[in-house]
C-alpha cells in the first residue's frame, strides 16, 4: 500500500525542499520523518544525490536504532520492517549526515491493510543550530577515539542522532531544525567545504540547497519555521588555510572577522526578533582567541537576549571529532545553561 508523502498523518522536521510536494527532499542532518502504523511491514525508497564519502541514512524503529548504507546515485529501497505478525510500530527515518550527499524520498509503502495512526505529538518547543561538522555529528560513533584524533573512515560513524544539537533538543523537548555542514567557516574562501568553491556561514545559514556541487542555491523561506532559541556554534573552521586570530588577533583579518561575524547575528535577529541566540564554539581543540572574539562580538552587539556561553572544557576537550559522550557531555552543560536563565526563553514568538 502505497502511502502519499504529504499524508497529514506523517511528522516531517527541518528545512525540507517541498518543491515537488510529492517527493520531499532532506538536505540537513537530523532531517526525519516521523510515522506511527498498525501492520507489519513497512519499506521506503529515496534516491540519492552524492557529493562525498560513502552516504548512510538512519531509522528508529520501535526504540531501536538502525542504520541503512544508500546506493551512492540513483534509487535505494530500503526495508524498515518486516513483522510476521501484526502489530503498532513507531518509525524515525532521518538523515544521518551533512550535505555530503542530499536524497529524495521517492515512495513509502505498508503492507496491504496496514493503517496510519496518529502521529507522535510535536514538541512545542523549537531549537535551531547554525554549525559546523560536530553540530552535524560527524565521526560521533567512533567510540573507541574518544578524546583522540579521527580515525580513517569513509562516513559510516557520522550519526546526527548523536550530535550534541540533537542531544540538546531531545533533552529540552524540542523541534530541531540543524543548519550545519561538516567544514563550514564562517568567511566564505575559508575552511573545507567543496573546494575550489568554499563557501562559509556567511553564504549557507539562510539556504535550503547551498552545496555547489548538487545545482543551485535556493533560499530558505524563514516562515516555515521560528525557533525559540538560535545556537550560533561556527569559527573552528575558520583557521584554514591561516589562523590568524591565533597569530594575529588585532590585525585587519582578525577584524573583518568580527564585523562579519556580528553581520551574521544581526542577520539572523532581523529574521527572528525574539529568538534567545546563544553564540558558542565546541570543545574540539581550536585557539581561545577565537572565542575572545565571539565574547567581543557579543559586548558590541549589547543584546540582551544574545548570549555568549563556554563549556567547562571549551575548545580543549579533544583533537577530534566529538564521539558520543562528549556530545552528551556538550548537550547537558548547554541544557543546563539555558533551563538556568532568568529571562523567558519559550514564549511563542
């Protein structure tokens, strides 16, 4: 049985391309579908748009976590579940990754009888992230580097469920909609993302589709979606090809740096006058000047519901990626930094 992809029983959350809307495409990590169902199987196909790695999607199926690996073009049909018997399933299907590929989800089918139920309920509650590749959870189930640099791999540790932004919104009850991409600066002509082109922050935060390598840009319509709170985490790849905040924090480079920066912020309030934003990096290993000029950054701004924060190991936790455990590590100071504030945080906008 054949089930429409805009049914009004099917949970969908990020920026999501709705163009065709009957062929949804995920873009962002922890992209998901959300669906509850009485019957026994339940498959899925998407085709796949790849740029790098090797390209992963995930799925939660009656608590349990499952992971799928996708043809790297064209289509893949992807068995769910499959039940002798009848029974009530809960299905998360979600994007593992950044935009190292982008998919379309092309079919979903139950077996012949099955029935939709009620959707689970959506939070009220709305988070967003502007990040990089730890927003994203890149490398997070490498469990075995925990405080060490990366090991060789090709995609398959990468898991946005386990991104501290995830953790973060699972704990505090909310919607996450996580703007990040693995590499992304801040300055475009910086950091890691698609060379020769490397676009920055400064180009992707307000994109539905921003990677050069999959056509062309498209904006974000910023009605679909307000959050309460905006989580500002980028810099770290800033520092590619040159750190000069490290060698040279008072120069001119340093000081383009923030006023783009501050740009940045003033952009995203103007979309979101309400919004509480909260600046901050990661606790993978960069230089503190990088976070001395967020913290000037934010005095200048003199905002008070724009906030600067520091985890306890700021920027000194590890030389890689954040694994599972410093992501929650992440994920409890934030949620216990933003439950401590004084001013209203999840008034409606």
């Amino acid at each position: 049985m054949k089930i429409n992809l805009k049914d009004e029983k099917l949970n969908y959350c990020g920026r999501i391309d709705w163009s065709n809307p009957k062929n949804p495409v995920f873009v962002f990590p922890a992209t998901y579908l959300q669906f509850r169902f009485f019957g026994r199987s339940a498959v899925i196909t998407v085709e796949n748009h790849h740029v790098c790695w090797s390209n992963y999607v995930g799925a939660i199926i009656d608590g349990i976590q499952k992971t799928f690996e996708l043809r790297e073009q064209g289509e893949t049909r992807i068995e769910l579940l499959n039940e002798e018997q009848e029974g009530e399933h809960v299905v998360l299907f979600f994007k593992r990754q950044d935009c190292c590929h982008e998919m379309t989800l092309k079919l979903l089918e139950l077996d012949d009888g099955a029935k939709l139920l009620d959707p689970p309920e959506v939070p009220i509650r709305r988070i967003e992230v502007y990040g990089d590749s730890v927003s994203a959870g890149e490398v997070s189930e490498a469990l075995d580097y925990v405080g060490k640099p990366d090991p060789e791999h090709h995609g398959q540790y990468s898991n946005s469920y386990y991104s501290y932004a995830w953790i973060t919104a699972r704990k505090l009850g909310a919607q996450l909609h996580d703007v990040a991409q693995g590499g992304i600066p801040l300055l475009n002509g910086n950091g890691w993302v698609a060379p020769p082109y490397y676009p920055g922050m400064e180009f992707m935060w307000d994109k539905l589709h921003y990677h050069p390598q999959l056509g062309k840009a498209v904006d974000w319509d910023f009605s679909l979606y307000t959050p309460h709170v905006v989580i500002v985490a980028i810099a770290q790849n800033d520092s590619n090809p040159d750190d000069y905040m490290r060698t040279d924090p008072m120069g001119l480079r340093a000081e383009y740096w923030k006023y783009k920066y501050g740009e940045l912020v003033k952009n995203i309030r103007k979309k979101y006058p309400k919004t509480l934003i909260i600046l901050t990096t990661t606790l993978l290993e960069h230089d503190k000047n990088w976070d001395d000029a967020i913290e000037e950054v934010c005095n200048q701004l003199g905002d008070e519901r724009i906030m600067h924060f520091l985890y306890k190991r700021n920027g000194c936790g590890t030389p890689g990626h954040l694994r599972i455990p410093e992501a929650e590590e992440m994920a409890n100071e934030l949620v216990d930094f933003i439950n401590g504030l004084t001013v209203p945080v999840w008034d409606e906008m």
